[in-house]
C-alpha cells in the first residue's frame, strides 16, 4: 500500500481546500464543496473564502445568508457551522444524537431529572414563528424549569432542537445579537428525519455521505479524522459501506487512509501559496491526526481562537487585526522570502478586510 508522507498529504488538502490556487467557482458551490465553515465568530467565514476564492465579493455570502440559502447553525462537533441550507436539512438529525450527547456533557449535572423531550417541544414551540435570542428564551421558560438558568435552558435547546441563527447576524461587516429560529420555519422544509433504525439492509446513506463530502474537502483521511470533523459516532460501519468506491493508503504512522479515486493529489514538491486563515478553519480542525499541517507544540492555539498563517502549505504565525493593520506572528523562523510573501498577502488582506480604506501589515520579529 503506497505511503504517503505529511508533505504530500499537506498539499492534497490544500487542493481541496482552494489553498493552493484560488478557485473561480459560484460561492454557494464553495460553501458545499468544503463541508461548511465554521463559524461562531460571525465574520470570520468571510476571511475563509477570501482566501480560497478568486474575486470574493463578501455581499454575495451576505446575500446566500439573507436568501436562506445557506445558513449558521450548531452541527459538526456542536460547532456553529456555515453550511447551505441543503446539507443543514440533510445532515441535522445524524448530528442528533452526538449534539445531545455533548451538550449532557457540560450540562448533565444541571439537568438532573430534566424531562428533556419536554423541554425540546416547550423550546421548538417559543421558536417557531419569532426569531428570540437563547436567553430570552430560557427566562421564558424558567418558570417551567425553575432549577435551570435561563443561560443553561438557551444553550441546551440549541442541541435538542434544530435552529439558525438569523440575519443580520453573520452578514458582512454588521454586528448582531443571535437570534434563533426553528430551521424548518426559516427554510420552510422539515428537517430529513432520522432513517428507520435498524435500516432493513444496516445501511446509513447519511452517514456515507459525511464520509465522501469529508474525503472530498479534507483526504485523504482515516475514519478518526471523519469522526474528529463531523463528531458524530458509528462511522465506521458507512466507512465499510463505501469502502469499494475509494482508495487506500497509508500514512508514515501506518495508519489506513481512504479517499476518493480522482480526487487531487499534488505532489509534495507542489507550491503551497501563503494564506491566511480565518479563527477555527476545519483546515486544521478537521482531523485528528493535525500534524499534516501543524506541529504539536502548536496544536493547543487551534483551539484557543488563533488565526494561522500558512507558510509552505504548515500553520508558521498567527495573525490578528485591529484599525486596518493585519499583525502577524511568526511561529518559527521567517526567511526573507517568507517575510515578503507574509507581507503581501498580509496587506491584500488587510485591504480587503477595511474595504479598501487605509491598511498595513506589521510582522513581528521570527523567534529565536
């Protein structure tokens, strides 16, 4: 079975991710064909698509946001996502059970007894036809639950019922509260229930698509890095499913890796641009194994909020913004052709992000 080194599976993500060469594709296609961004800080998706498309218009997503095509709802690892309105309606009851899971796991204790279907149709019902933020709806319904703070009762809905946070939150270059809304008022769709369980043939046609869309955006890939993306359980089983339409590899850990026949897969001597992405990319969140693109001493800063700046196609600083000026960080040390590559990227950035008013990038000395 062919190897292939962290190098060669760098580049191969980069591809599908548009980092290597930003693609001229319609930014609703962008948004599918990368599985979603997330998104819990509203703005940052815009950064994320201006660094893999050419000629990002941001009023476009603004518009997909606001045309309810596509929409900002928890899914993937209880994670406010992007995703079109498609995948939202398709893909939400196979994140059910993972959404509940993880929200008992910080709530578990505060809830007690809870009769927590109750609680679901008593959210869906406030929800369903007047946009509220979560904690207004949970001093609606203390009352009822009288042991539960409003701020518990808000956050727990958003796992046991199916919402979007509506514009104008998320809608470029605006700040807003987030107000939810059941997605199947938004949409006007019911949400696709759960398939018959048990299936008569075992199958989980939903859990098989996550499996080829995650491959599609993020492999080659073992069946840890689909669960690490997605955070939802018994894939292994749609793995199997699938498992005659893809190819196998291995990695340098020996690890299996199983990917889609024709999908890009550059050689490792292949260019890898500077890019700068956005606080929360899936480029680094979407594995388990995240050493294709970033050392382990820096894997705790994916977590923290970071923005990273991709240098040879690996996480090499961190960048942030404030009046115009993007700042960057170096994490290792820059060359001058690294400083020069950073710097230009950082400036077309930084225009882009102050819609073309005055605009700078600092770089912060390497470290020793």
């Amino acid at each position: 079975m062919t190897v292939l080194g962290t190098r060669a599976l760098g580049r191969a993500a980069l591809a599908r991710q548009f980092l290597l060469d930003r693609a001229d594709v319609p930014v609703l296609d962008a948004v599918a064909r990368l599985g979603g961004l997330q998104a819990q800080e509203p703005q940052e998706p815009y950064t994320g698509l201006w660094s893999r498309l050419a000629a990002f218009d941001p009023e476009v997503l603004s518009a997909l946001l606001t045309e309810r095509r596509v929409v900002r709802t928890h899914l993937m690892r209880r994670t406010v996502h992007l995703v079109t309105a498609q995948d939202a309606l398709a893909w939400r009851s196979r994140h059910d059970a993972m959404l509940r899971q993880r929200m008992l796991g910080v709530y578990r204790r505060s809830l007690g007894d809870t009769d927590l279907d109750a609680l679901a149709a008593a959210g869906a019902a406030v929800l369903s036809d007047e946009p509220r933020t979560l904690p207004e709806v949970g001093r609606l319904l203390v009352d009822r639950w009288p042991d539960l703070a409003p701020r518990e009762i808000g956050d727990v809905l958003t796992s046991l019922v199916p919402l979007v946070q509506v514009p104008p939150r998320g809608v470029w270059g605006r700040t807003a509260p987030a107000r939810c809304l059941l997605l199947e008022t938004w949409l006007g769709t019911p949400v696709d229930p759960p398939p018959v369980d048990p299936l008569p043939d075992g199958g989980d046609p939903v859990g098989e698509a996550l499996v080829l869309r995650h491959l599609a955006a993020f492999g080659p890939a073992a069946t840890a890095d689909v669960r690490a993306w997605s955070g939802v359980a018994g894939l292994p089983a749609a793995v199997d499913a699938v498992r005659d339409r893809l190819v196998a590899f291995r990695d340098e850990r020996g690890r299996e890796l199983l990917d889609l026949p024709d999908a890009p897969r550059p050689g490792e001597d292949t260019p890898a641009p500077v890019r700068f992405l956005p606080a929360f990319d899936n480029l680094v969140l979407g594995y388990d194994d995240r050493s294709r693109f970033i050392d382990d001493a820096h894997r705790g800063l994916s977590v923290a909020g970071a923005r990273f700046v991709l240098v040879d196609g690996r996480v090499a600083g961190t960048w942030t913004v404030a009046d115009g000026t993007v700042a960057a960080t170096p994490l290792r040390r820059f060359s001058r052709a690294d400083r020069t590559a950073v710097g230009e990227e950082g400036r077309a950035l930084a225009g882009f992000l102050s819609g073309g008013a005055s605009h700078r990038v600092t770089i912060a000395a390497s470290p020793r």
